[in-house]
C-alpha cells in the first residue's frame, strides 16, 4: 500500500482533480485570496495558476502526502509564488494563532479524517478579519442521488485516499465554528455522484 499511497494514487488524484470542471470551479475562489495564505491540501499545485500575485504575499502549502510534494514542485517553481510546504496532516497545522489572512481550501475537506478539529485548526490561525475560501464537493441534495452516495462511499474511500463522496460541507463549516457568508452550491459536469459542488466564504 505504500507504494500506492505515494506514487500511484497522487497520479491519480491529480488526474481527477484538474478535470476542465473542477478546474472551472477552482477559477471562481482562488483569486479571492490574499496577504498570507494558508492552502489546506495543497496536493500537485493545481490552484496556483488561480492565485492573484499581487495580492498574495505567501502561501503556506500543507500538504502531507510526500508523493504529491514532489509532483507539485516543479509547479510551484514555475509559479513564481512564495510557498512554503508544511507536512503534517489537516488537522495538525503549525501556524501561530490569528496569523494568516486566508485559508484555502479546495477538494479537501472529503478526505481529512477529522474535518471539524482541522477546521476548528483553521479558524484559530485565521485573523479576526480573515476568510476561509471553499471548494468542495460532498453531499448531492436529491435524494436517489445521495442514496447511492451512501451506499458507494465505503468502497470509493478505500481506493481513493479516503474521500467521501456524501460529506455535508456546510454543516463541517458550521461545526467548525465559522459563519459562512456566501454559498453557492450546483452539479458540474462529470458523474452525479462526485459532482455537486459547494464553493463560497466564510469568516472566523
């Protein structure tokens, strides 16, 4: 499994997260950040062509997966942006509290084990006057739809680094204990199961 785990499944992550869709959706957020970033999941870099560089200062790119650091170096090489890897899983951020102005997190939340502490981790480096930018899909709200979500998501999660497919992302946001601002919420295109997707902010 740990080959899997560190060159075969950050491929395949890769692949199904720079669908022309998920890249669309990406557009939408990421521009919005600024000053010091902090980028939950940072995974190959497929959000840095997104960022504006003349509002970002730094990005700190935590990202626990060794394989998806090597594949999103000669990225952010090319990028020009000032990013700093941090190793350590979602809910294990070394950041100082109240020090950074954005949180980004994109096709993230479905797969950290404890969504609501990384998210409660989240909202204590975050500035008072901060922002937590999202992108994630989870949840469909029709009902044949998230049924078979349900019945499918153990299966998807043990080949797919575990992800889930039925997540409630807003009521994790809640949880987490931020107050979300704006929420868009529509399928892109690509199969119905994966597809519904929730993007917006949310304050501290």
């Amino acid at each position: 499994m740990a080959l899997y785990d560190d060159y075969v499944l950050p491929h395949l992550i890769d692949l199904a997260c720079s669908t022309k869709p998920t890249r669309k959706q990406r557009e939408k957020i990421v521009h919005l950040a600024e000053g010091d970033v902090l980028e939950i999941g940072f995974g190959s870099g497929l959000n840095l062509p997104y960022y504006d560089a003349g509002k970002v200062r730094r990005i700190f790119g935590l990202e626990p997966s060794a394989g998806m650091r090597r594949k999103a170096q000669p990225n952010v090489d090319a990028s020009g942006l000032d990013v700093e890897f941090i190793d350590l899983p979602g809910e294990e951020i070394p950041l100082e509290s109240q020090s950074v102005d954005t949180v980004l997190v994109t096709f993230t939340l479905c797969s950290i084990d404890d969504a609501v502490t990384a998210l409660e981790g989240m909202r204590r480096v975050l500035k008072p006057d901060g922002k937590l930018l999202f992108c994630e899909h989870g949840a469909a709200p029709d009902e044949n739809v998230r049924r078979w979500q349900d019945r499918l998501n153990s299966g998807w999660r043990r080949f797919s680094g575990g992800c889930n497919m039925n997540r409630d992302i807003p009521g994790l946001i809640a949880d987490g204990g931020f107050r979300i601002t704006s929420d868009e919420r529509m399928y892109i295109p690509g199969v119905k199961i994966l597809s519904y997707n929730y993007w917006g902010i949310a304050k501290p």
